[in-house]
C-alpha cells in the first residue's frame, strides 16, 4: 500500500451507512471473540470444533464473514455463551455477499459515477448469470451450493444499477485477456461477452479495453473501483485484495487514484473500437 494511504471500513461524510447486517456480523464477531478469550479458547481449537479454519474463525471476529448455524450453536455451547451467540446471530441476515462487501454494496447503489478497472476476470457488473456462478466455484476454499446461488442472485441484482433514475455514469476498463478467459468454458463465455456488448449500449455505460501491446501501463498496482457519491459527490476509491480491502478518501492518495483511471482510460482503446475488440473476441471463440 502506497505511503499515506489510510484505510477505513466505510466512508460518507464521516458516517457508515447503515447496514443493519453487516453491522450484526461485527457485533457477532466481537462477542464471539469476548467469549472466546474468556473460555480460555484458542481460534485453532474453536476452530476444530465448529470443522472451521483458524483464518475462517478469525475473519468471523472481524465481521468478515457470516457464521452459520452449525457454528453459531457449537460456538455458543463450547463457550459457555448461554444464548448470547444465538441471539445475535439471529440479527444476521443473509444478502449474498460477503459481510465485509455490504458498506460497498450501499455506496454502490446509490452513487453518481461508477469507474472500475479490471484485469483478470469480467467485473461483477458485467457479468452473466452463468458466468457469475462459474466465478464462484472457482472459489478457494470452495463455496456451498446455497452460498453459490445467493451468490448469483446477489451479483445480478446489482446491475439494477443500470437502470434506476437519475442514471449513474459507468466506466469500465478492461483487461484483453480478462475478456478471453474461458472462465466456465466457451459457450458460457460467449454468453457473457454478448451481455456485455448490450450493457456497453446503454448510453450511460462506456467499456474501454487495455490492448495486450501496450509498453506502459498505468494500473500495474492492480484492480480498483472509483466512486462518486449521490451526496456531494463525494470521491472514494475501493480496493479490494488478498491483504485486505479498504476506501481510500484522503488526499493525495484519493486523487492519484483517478488521476491515474484517467490515464488508463486515454490508454485504452476507445469505446467503439473496444465493442469491435469484444465483437470479434467473441467470434473468435
């Protein structure tokens, strides 16, 4: 992470959005973690009796991720909990994605502009219902059905964005080889790729692609998305990783980020030719 970067769970003008269950996972998470520490209970033996691991123990005291029931009745029994882990645990609903996405889910929804730039697989937005579930068995570790499903729906339900009123302004730009992948096999793909050139129509939505041959490149820190908020229009930058994920909403830090989107996006191709480059990726096929 760049020097001077700050993280933070949330941001809007200072405040969370509410989010009543993400904010049941964390209060979940933190009671599981007092009453842990007080049985005297390592993560690692919680673990062994609950059949989680010691990072998944872990990322459920962090608010990361949402405990099911199995877990939340052996939790509550091993640790002498008496109830309390049952009844918070009843607060937690589940939405299909994951704990710690939700704060971004409410910015999301209700933002002004969205830019987002990819380079290994096709971003959420843009994908097909059943690309969207072969993303999710790639999964390490791998994902139950009923995770898979809700999963799905949750991601498809998100491109409703497309369509509320005022419109918001999309950008996306995108890795080549994130439009080849065989991610789900060819004909999945093809479907996918025809999803995107329709969502690429709307006269909101702009999709740009990096050509493979390029000699510099200004996104080589990786993926990130933009935000502009409805409110103010409020600037953050999301970024999600294996280290963790978190906005960015200070300066310098906040314009550097789209400083250097805008860069990319001069980069790219344009959006025309770039519909010509899916057209003819998905003929090649």
């Amino acid at each position: 992470m760049t020097r001077g970067v700050r993280k933070v769970d949330v941001v809007n003008n200072g405040k969370k959005p509410s989010s009543g269950s993400t904010g049941a996972a964390k209060v979940f998470g933190r009671l599981l973690r007092f009453h842990r520490e007080r049985a005297g209970i390592t993560m690692e033996v919680l673990g062994k009796h609950t059949s989680y691991s010691k990072s998944q123990v872990a990322m459920i005291e962090k608010g990361e991720r949402r405990p099911k029931d199995h877990f939340v009745r052996v939790a509550d029994e091993v640790l002498g909990a008496q109830g309390a882990l049952l009844e918070v645990a009843q607060e937690i609903t589940p939405s299909g994605v994951a704990a710690w996405f939700e704060d971004y889910l409410v910015e999301e929804a209700l933002a002004a502009a969205i830019h987002k730039y990819e380079n290994h697989v096709i971003p959420g937005l843009l994908q097909s219902p059943r690309y969207a579930d072969a993303v999710f068995r790639c999964a390490v570790p791998a994902l139950d059905e009923n995770e898979i499903e809700s999963g799905v729906a949750a991601r498809i339900d998100r491109q409703r964005v497309y369509h509320r009123d005022p419109r918001p302004h999309v950008t996306f730009v995108l890795e080549k080889s994130a439009l080849t992948r065989p991610i789900g096999g060819r004909e999945v793909l093809m479907e996918c790729l025809a999803h995107v050139l329709s969502l690429a129509r709307l006269p909101h939505v702009e999709i740009q692609v990096m050509p493979d041959d390029r000699e510099t490149h200004a996104g080589l820190d990786g993926p990130f998305t933009l935000l502009e908020t409805a409110r103010r229009r409020q600037q953050l930058v999301y970024v999600e990783g294996q280290g963790g994920r978190y906005f960015l909403s200070e300066q310098p830090d906040l314009g550097d980020a789209f400083t250097r989107y805008g860069t990319m996006r001069a980069q790219a191709l344009t959006p025309e030719d770039s519909v010509r480059l899916i057209e003819q990726v998905a003929r090649e096929l």
